[in-house]
C-alpha cells in the first residue's frame, strides 16, 4: 500500500469531460442534462453563463430546493436574494459541485455534491 497513491472517492468520476463535445454525447446518453443556475421562476434564461451540464440527480435535488424551499421563502419576504454558483476541479466541464444560496434578509444555503472531492468534503 502506497501512501501516496491516488484517493478513491465513491460516485462518477466526470474528470475526462473536457470539451463541449463529451457533454454533448453524455447529453444524448441522458447521462448529463442542463441545469439553469438562475431558474426561469427567478429570471434566468438559457444563456451560456447561466447553463451548467450536471448528472440528473444534482438537477432534481436542485430544482426541488429552488421549488419547494427558496421559492416559499421569497414568497414570504425572507429572501430577496438568489446565487447558485459552480465549482469546478481541473478542466472538467460538470461541476463537482454547486452551491445554492438565498438570502437578504434571511439565508438558505445548500451544496449539491456531484463528484470527485466534493464527495469527500
């Protein structure tokens, strides 16, 4: 046993989608679909800063949280903020994770964990 052997994490491993090409044949796979980090129920549009490709999992549990929670708080006047924001590892094109945060004047923060490290964390 090596100490400085690699760490095995559980889940898919997206370490190889480098290009807009692998997603889109992850895409056609329905292994990946297309996640708006801004929903249409807040303003956002399917603009390429507002697109991310992520396993669909990390798309339900993201648009449960949005549906169910953050827009029940907006509703009540307790947030009137919204970010969700990627994060990357290497050149991945699907985002390890993504961080979902309602606020202003109360808070709601939630990670979604895809892969990779962030399985670990």
């Amino acid at each position: 046993m090596s100490w400085f052997a690699k760490k095995k994490t559980n889940g898919p491993d997206y370490s190889s989608v480098t290009s807009r090409d692998k997603v889109a044949r992850l895409v056609d796979k329905g292994q990946l679909v297309p996640m708006l980090l801004l929903p249409e129920m807040f303003g956002g549009d399917a603009s390429e800063a507002n697109l991310v490709f992520v396993p669909p999992f990390a798309a339900d549990l993201k648009k449960r949280a949005d549906e169910n929670i953050i827009r029940r708080l907006a509703a009540e006047g307790k947030i009137t903020r919204y970010n969700a924001e990627p994060i990357y590892c290497g050149r991945s094109f699907v985002p390890v994770a993504v961080t979902v945060q309602a606020f202003d004047p109360g808070d709601f923060t939630e990670t979604i964990r895809i892969w990779g490290e962030a399985l670990s964390a």
